[in-house]
C-alpha cells in the first residue's frame, strides 16, 4: 500500500513499485518536501519552504489510488507557486514498466494525433496532458498516471526512458504558472490518480466515469446532423451566393433525405463581412440576400436551424474598432501583443494578396470588456435563433493548456490555463442558452467538460475548402487518395480510438465531423468514411451536394442513418501502436428481441493485411458458434468459431455482424444500416413452436431495404412467395432475403418453416 517515510511516499501495490518525494517550484527553484508529519489516519504534511506547506491526503478505491491534496502559504507575503508535483518517482531498474512491449497513450493538447506509442520509440512523445495510459502486454499490466481533476491548474503526466536505463523517472505535474497563493490561505492541487490492473480500456473508461460523477455534465440527448458543404460547392467564389446554394440543398436534403433526421445550416466563415473574425455581428450582404433573422425564419419553414462559426477569443487586425480592444488582448510573453495566426486565409480574406491578409489577435478570456463583447454576441445570436456553434481556434485564450502561453490575464485570481479559459468559455455557454449546440475545436480536449455540449476530436476529416488561389487545397476544393493528409480519416479514426473513453461522459465525441462521399472519391474510401460517421455515435454535417450527388452514393450516406449514440471500443488499442495504429473497432449491441455484435475492421495502409480477431477480445464465448455476415459485400462469411480472419485488400474496410447460432433461424443482417440490426429493426423473433419468424423493421416512409435470415440445414420456407432463398454450398444452410418497401415507415413479415424429412446430400446428389 502507501506507507510514508523520510524519503517520501512508498507504494508498493497491483505490482507496482514506486518510491517519491512531492516537489514544489517555487520562484523558479524546485523545492522537494521535508516529511513533517504523516502515517496516520492516510494522511500527511510536508514543508516545502519556511513558509510554504503541504497537506496530503489519500484513499483506495479498489485497483485506484486516489491522492488529494493542498499547499498552505504560512508567511506574511504572497507565493508565486510554480509547478507542483505530487509524483516526482525516480523509477527503480526493476519497475514493473520496463520493457520492450510497453505502449503508452498520450492526450493531446489540441486535436493532434492521439498516438500510442512503444516506450522505445525515439520519438515517441513522453509527455501528455492530463494523463497517460501504459500497458505492458507480457506481463498485462495497465496502469493509468495522471489527475483526475484538471480544470483548475494545467496538469500534465511525464515520463523519462533511456534505451540503457528503461523507466527513470514518473511525474505527476500540476502547474499554477504564477498564480499568488495569499498568507494565511491554502489552496487545493488537482487529485493525483493512479490505476492500476490489466485492462488499459476499463481504466481509461474508469477516469471518464468519475470525472463524469464528479462534473455532473448536461450530455446532448442526440447527435447533430446538418449540412455545411465545402466539397464540390464553393459558396464564396460560385455565381450563386451562399443562401442560394444552401438552401436549394436544403430543399434537396428534405426531399431524398426525408426523415433521416437532417436540421442544422452550419455557415462557416462566409457570413462574416470580409471574413473577417471579430465582426460577429456583422452580415456579409454579398454571400446572404437575406439578414441573420429573416434567413432563421426561412430555414424554420424548412424545419432547420441556423448554426454559426465562431472563432471565439479571434480579433482581426483589420477590424476598424480594434484600439477599443486593446487593452482586453492577451500580451506574448515577451510583453508584445500576442498573435495566435499571422495570416487569415480563410473567407473573403483569402482572395486577398498574402501581404494584405489579416493576423489575428487573442481576447484576455477574464477581461470585463471581453466577456461583455461575448456575452453581447452570443445573446445577440440567441435573440436571432441561431441553434448551433462551431466554436473554433479556442486554443487562442487557453494558456498554458495550448500552444499560446500568454503573459499574464487581468484577473490575477485565476490560474493562467484551464480557470482563465473556462471563464470566458462559460460565459459563452450562459448567454447561448441550453438550447443551443456548442462544438469546441482547435483547442483544449478534455478542458471543456461540462462546458460545451461536443468537442472536435481530430482535425478537420472530410472538408473541402474554398477555391482561392495560395490557400489550402487550390486549384481543388478536396483533397483525395491520402489517408494520412490532415482531412483524410487516418487521424480521424486515431483519435475516434484514443479517445472513445470522453463519449457521452464528458461531452459529444465529434470524430466524424464533416461526411463527405461522392465521387470522385474512391468507393473504397468513401465506405471508410462513412463507417467511422456510423462508430462514432457523433454528429456529422453532409460535405456532398445532394442536389446532385449519385443514387448510389446516396445510399452510403443513408446507410449511417439513424445515428447510433455509442461509440465503438477499439479493441486492439493498446496492441496495435503507431505506425498502423488502431484497425478493430467493437460494438455489443443489445435489442429487446436479442443480442448481436458488429465488429469493424480497418486497414489503411497501401498495402494489403490479414487481420485476426479473436473472440475473447470482443467478450464472446470461444467454445461457441457465431454466425458472420459482412456488411460492404453482402456476404454470409459463415460459421465462425474462435477468431475471424480477414483478408483486407488496400484502404478498405468491412464491417462484420455476429450473432451465436442457436440451430435455429435468426436475423443474419440488414443492408439498410451499417450496425445491421440496432437502427432499422424493431423485433426479430422465432417462436419454436409454429415454427414462425417474425420481423419488423422501419425506415423513412418511401425507403426501401431489407433483412437477411439464416435457417439451420433441417427446414424448409413454406410461405416461399417474394422471399430470396439460396441455399449454402458449404453446409447446406439458408439464406434468405426478404425485400421491404416502407411505404408507411414500417414494414413486417412472418416467415413460416417446416421440417425436412430428409437432409440432401448436396456433395452426392448427380443431375447428369
């Protein structure tokens, strides 16, 4: 367990060994702790300084260490408190880590690429926010380093490795960068957490239900679904306007797309005089006939809302009120106004000579005329009806937990970091209101718990841009065959696993993003987008034009709809580190009438794979019978038993349904849906004894579709009429197809079976 000692803490527990003393930087000088008093009652104090004390306390909660804890200023000034350590360990030569198998998952501070990576690797980053997850396959052994709290002070977990020496060093660090602690006044250092056991998935699910329990989160009851553009329209240089584009598309949507559930215009950038960010409240006449109010009350007719981008802390250097500002901007630490992009390109902007685009400045998020400028906008916004935000680039007022650390922000009260931000983004969330879809991106992860109601948890997967010369993807609007370019879905689908644990617990997970699927894009690779849309259990705005997109593209995009909420566990996560990455993605799907899984599989390499999946993986019984169909091929894979191994050409992927074979007939699959069962299947029953199966699916009144049915080797199909039968070559088994036409939304047929008398002996029978 924790003992206390001279030398600090001593753990010894789950295997693991560690030996630290707590270490407080204090006026640029690490300090470590000197034990006053502890042992007793699983607490403890350590004097830092003359003035300065911490109090530690610590409890068990089954394969958890939890350790809270608070710094205490005794003298007569205030302390400047630098980064505190509650775990500064100096890993011993046989710490239960070291060794040539161990993976660590790291957290980005933005919308990077959440990568696993061996220990060994050279380059393999060793330091993550918020947490790391390790495991050690060899010896199965997990175990999670990091805070379970981080709202407050920017908290980061870090590790040394030498290729001679392994682990040599384990931190902990919870940096208050700066910030005045008061004489006479303690206060509180974001809870250590350690886990530790043998499953790195269950302990990272562990993390995000506590934070869940502790945060208490309103989680939007759906997933968003809208339509944005961006591939194949350009809506700023095209000879129709952005209204006019958007709402013949819309007018599209609610005609081959009716009743998927399609509600949200997101208008990103263009409804900006000149694109340019801080002029929220302005209208670009140009791109718009009509103003914010009367283009919400045309979308209402249309049952659609109005969504916004918003660079949330951006001011561009052109704007003409910009002195008004001055004094609520971020300063660099150099003392100079802080610039968070040299070179808007985005809008209007960029038509514009590179030399004459405008750099963008960052608002002081604790500044009063900042939070009064945002909370005029939002409430402005909210009185026009717009239901949905695209919160962008909200790494320019996050501090320390982003890329732009800024000197100092005007309420000294608040830590620099996760307080400061979460200021100004809470003041956001108050004046849009509860109805309203806040998506934060570019930015803080994790930090925006609570706060908003989805986050990006990539980068921008499926976009187009606009056709302006020197900017992004010209003389194209999209960019094709590079799964591992920052729109391609190599990153989206590393961090739809990387972070599948934050879904629906903390926030929305937005690893879809934007679904975009009609040529010229490879079919292929259209079937790969639109799979990780389907296993995220996230929003998706449309990218494609429906007004002229195939009918057989179309159906992709049907395919993914209704959206399931759950996300998908990638089950080789912590077994497949980078470069291949995470291929094998899971979901137990439970319906009232049965139980079933649908397991898919990725390979984005250029190269072809054989992919295992071994069935204990996915929690099914090894000595049991699954009976396996393919979604993409329409193929019945058969009886499987143990593992399934696939033959995966380049860049694809194929989506598996499993469902024990119980002798009996049973549902094998739908082609209307991608999870084949859970969004299109109201009951799918057998009753032994009429010898009937009943089923009864539901689609958007005019769709079309159908189930595929398995029956054991010893029955027939009385009620045969307009139903497909094909009998299996291998073990004389049926397939049946029975088409549906949901003229009313739902369809249903009972299928009645008799016994044989005799099974045929397909391999003996001769016709000749």
């Amino acid at each position: 367990m924790l003992k206390i000692s001279a030398s600090g803490f001593d753990l010894d527990w789950c295997g693991v060994a560690l030996t630290w003393l707590p270490a407080l930087v204090l006026d640029g000088t690490k300090l470590p702790g000197t034990l006053l008093e502890g042992g007793q009652s699983n607490a403890a104090v350590f004097r830092i300084s003359p003035g300065a004390s911490w109090h530690f306390r610590w409890r068990f909660e089954g394969d958890t260490l939890l350790l809270d804890s608070d710094i205490e200023n005794h003298g007569a000034k205030p302390i400047a408190l630098g980064k505190a350590l509650p775990l500064d360990a100096h890993c011993p030569a046989a710490f239960v880590l070291n060794g040539e198998d161990t993976v660590a998952l790291l957290n980005t501070a933005g919308q990077g690429p959440c990568l696993l990576n061996r220990v060994t690797d050279a380059d393999a980053q060793r330091q993550s926010k918020v947490l790391f997850q390790f495991y050690r396959p060899s010896r199965k052994l997990a175990l999670q380093v990091g805070f379970q709290t981080f709202l407050r002070a920017d908290t980061v977990a870090e590790y040394d490795y030498a290729p001679q020496a392994g682990f040599s060093g384990l931190r902990a660090v919870c940096d208050f960068a700066g910030w005045k602690l008061a004489p006479g006044a303690r206060t509180p250092v974001e809870t250590l957490v350690l886990r530790a056991g043998a499953d790195p998935l269950a302990q990272l699910t562990a993390w995000a239900d506590r934070v869940n329990q502790d945060l208490k989160p309103n989680i939007w009851p759906g997933s968003p679904l809208g339509f944005v553009g961006g591939s194949w329209t350009d809506m700023i240089n095209s000879k129709a306007n952005h209204e006019t584009i958007a709402l013949e598309t819309i007018d599209a949507i609610n005609a081959r797309l009716k009743g998927f559930g399609f509600e949200y215009l997101w208008v990103s950038i263009s409804n900006l005089p000149g694109g340019n960010p801080g002029d929220w409240l302005g209208w670009n006449k140009d791109n718009f006939d009509s103003d914010a109010p009367e283009l919400v009350r045309k979308l209402r007719e249309k049952n659609w809302k109005l969504g916004l981008w918003h660079g949330a802390f951006y001011i561009s250097s052109t704007l003409p009120n910009l002195e008004e500002f001055r004094e609520a901007l971020l300063k660099a630490p150099n003392g100079e106004l802080m610039v968070v992009r040299g070179e808007w390109q985005h809008g209007d902007a960029g038509r514009l000579p590179k030399a004459k685009r405008p750099r963008l400045y960052a608002l002081d998020p604790t500044h009063p005329k900042s939070l009064a400028f945002i909370r005029h906008v939002f409430e402005t916004y909210r009185k026009w009806g717009v239901a949905y935000f695209m919160v962008d680039f909200v790494e320019g007022g996050a501090g320390t937990i982003s890329r732009f650390p800024y000197l100092e922000t005007h309420d000294q009260s608040k830590v620099h970091g996760p307080e400061a931000y979460r200021v100004f983004m809470d003041a956001i969330r108050e004046a849009a209101g509860p109805e309203t879809y806040l998506l934060a991106s570019s930015g803080p992860f994790l930090h925006n718990a609570g706060v908003t109601d989805g986050v990006r948890t990539g980068g921008d997967f499926g976009e187009g841009r606009c056709l302006n010369p020197e900017s992004f993807f010209y003389p194209a609007t999209y960019v094709i065959n590079n799964m591992s370019f920052w729109t391609g879905a190599r990153c989206a689908l590393v961090n739809q696993a990387g972070r599948f644990y934050t879904h629906r617990k903390l926030f929305v997970n937005d690893s879809g993003n934007v679904l975009t699927v009609d040529l010229p894009i490879p079919l292929s690779h259209a079937r790969i987008n639109a799979t990780i849309h389907t296993m995220s259990g996230g929003p998706a705005m449309l990218g494609d034009d429906i007004r002229s997109i195939t009918e057989e593209r179309l159906a992709l995009i049907k395919a993914t709809l209704p959206r399931p909420l759950d996300v998908a566990t990638p089950i080789d996560l912590f077994t497949s580190p980078a470069p291949v990455g995470p291929r094998i993605f899971h979901r137990r799907i439970q319906k009232e009438w049965g139980r079933f899984d649908v397991v898919a599989v990725y390979n984005l390499s250029d190269k072809p794979a054989t992919i295992t999946v071994d069935f204990d993986a996915l929690g099914l019984d090894t000595g049991r019978e699954y009976l396996t169909w393919e979604f993409w091929d329409r193929k019945f894979f058969g009886k499987v038993r143990e593992r399934l191994t696939v033959n995966m050409p380049e860049e694809s992927v194929k989506i598996f349904r499993l469902v024990e074979n119980t002798g009996r007939p049973v549902l094998l699959a739908t082609d209307m849906h991608l999870t084949m069962g859970e969004m299109d299947v109201q009951e799918a029953s057998y009753n032994p004894d009429t010898r009937t199966f009943r089923v009864k699916a539901m689609r958007p009144a005019g769709e079309k579709g159908g189930v595929y049915v398995y029956a054991p080797d010893d029955v027939h199909v009385v009620n045969f009429e307009g139903v497909h039968i094909a009998k299996d070559g291998r073990d004389n088994s049926l397939v049946l197809y029975i088409p549906f036409d949901f003229k009313d939304g739902v369809a249903e047929r009972d299928i009645v079976f008799g016994g044989l008398k005799e099974i045929l002996d397909m391999s003996k029978l001769e016709l000749a």
